[in-house]
C-alpha cells in the first residue's frame, strides 16, 4: 500500500524515500539538557507509539512535544533525493489527513451500505459482494485510511492513487456486478458508475500478484 510494486503507484512519501519510522517513530520531543555539548536541546527524542502522533494531540502535561509531520514539514528537513518537503503549519497537516481520511471513509461506507441493500441469495453474488468486502478489507486493514496513497489537490479535492485506488476500484467493480444479478435490487448511491461491459476482476483482491 505503501511502497507500491508492479503496476502500482507508490505513496509520495515513498518517493520521497521516507520510511516507516521516520513518520510512526518520528522525532517528536526533546531533552531537557542539549544532547551535544555547547549545543541547545533539539528534537531528537524518537515516539514509541507507532501511531502517527498530530499536533494537538499530545497530552497538555507533555511539554515541548510535537507531531509526527513536524518533523519533516516544519524542519523542512532535506529529503534523500535533495527535495525539501513543502512547508505546511500544525493545523495544515492535521486539516491534510482528515480530508483524506474523511472521503475514504465516506467512500467505503458508501459501498458498504450499497452492498448491504443487495437481496440476492444466489451463490454467485454472496461470492461477488465477498470479494467486495475483501477489498474494502484491505483498506482498513492498511490503517492509514487512505493517507498513505492518496492526495489533496489545491481545489481540496482527494485523489485515491497507488494501492488504494486499486482496491477501491476493484470493490466497486464487485458490488455494482453483484447488484446486476438477478433479483439483486440494490439501491443507495454508486460509488463509480461502472461500463456495462466490465469483466470480472483477475486477480479477484487488490494488492494481490497481477494487479
């Protein structure tokens, strides 16, 4: 989901060759005394959560604590490849990941809901609708909740790429296949209206060999 693979776009932070821990095990607080001598403290104190830690949600009885993004996003630290992260405050960050996680959320749970509307008791659409939910599986199981694979244009819009634009297309492609079955009935909003000729997706889960 993160580092992408074949045929899959990677996270922009991928590309940027930030690891794991330099977002979950970030930087975050700082020593009482300098860690260097003659030098002033500096953040340099790891966090051990592997939760992403945001500004604003560090305990008030914290001191001089930080969030995750700060460290590259307010430092502005020289990234691997000699690109410098786009300076962006606290409040920017946290605005950043909640419209990422909130049109996911809306996305999955706009399939979901779709899905549970479906009647069919054929075996072929209980099959379709599990895959569907495979998918969505894999999205949640991510954790990220689209963080790691998506982006938000300068107009606010959200832009699912990568792995997890694969299994949200996939899901789609399964519950509006299951909701042509017969006696399916399905209602609520489509997620992505999908071409009447569309095959069955192979392989049949996202981030699976061939997708």
């Amino acid at each position: 989901m993160y580092a992408g693979g074949p045929n899959l776009q990677s996270s922009q932070h991928a590309d940027q060759a930030v690891e794991c821990v330099d977002c979950h095990m970030g930087a975050v607080g700082q020593r009482m005394t300098a860690t260097i001598p003659g030098k002033a403290a500096a953040y340099d104190v790891s966090f051990h959560g592997m939760s992403i830690a945001y500004a604003g949600s560090v305990p008030a009885t914290v001191p001089d604590a930080r969030g995750s993004c700060e460290v590259c996003h307010t430092d502005l630290r020289i990234m691997s490849n000699g690109t410098t992260p786009p300076h962006k405050t606290a409040a920017e960050l946290l605005d950043y990941v909640r419209k990422i996680q909130d049109w996911t959320k809306t996305a999955v749970m706009k399939m979901q809901a779709r899905a549970g509307t479906n009647k069919s008791t054929d075996p072929k659409t209980i099959l379709q609708l599990n895959n569907a939910q495979a998918n969505l599986n894999a999205i949640l199981m991510d954790g990220s909740m689209g963080v790691h694979n998506s982006r938000v244009s300068q107009n606010n819009v959200v832009s699912p790429q990568g792995g997890i634009e694969a299994c949200l297309r996939i899901a789609n492609i399964w519950v509006e296949l299951a909701c042509r079955q017969p006696g399916a009935s399905c209602t609520g909003d489509i997620f992505n209206p999908v071409d009447a000729q569309v095959a069955e997706p192979n392989p049949a889960v996202c981030l699976t060999p061939g997708n």
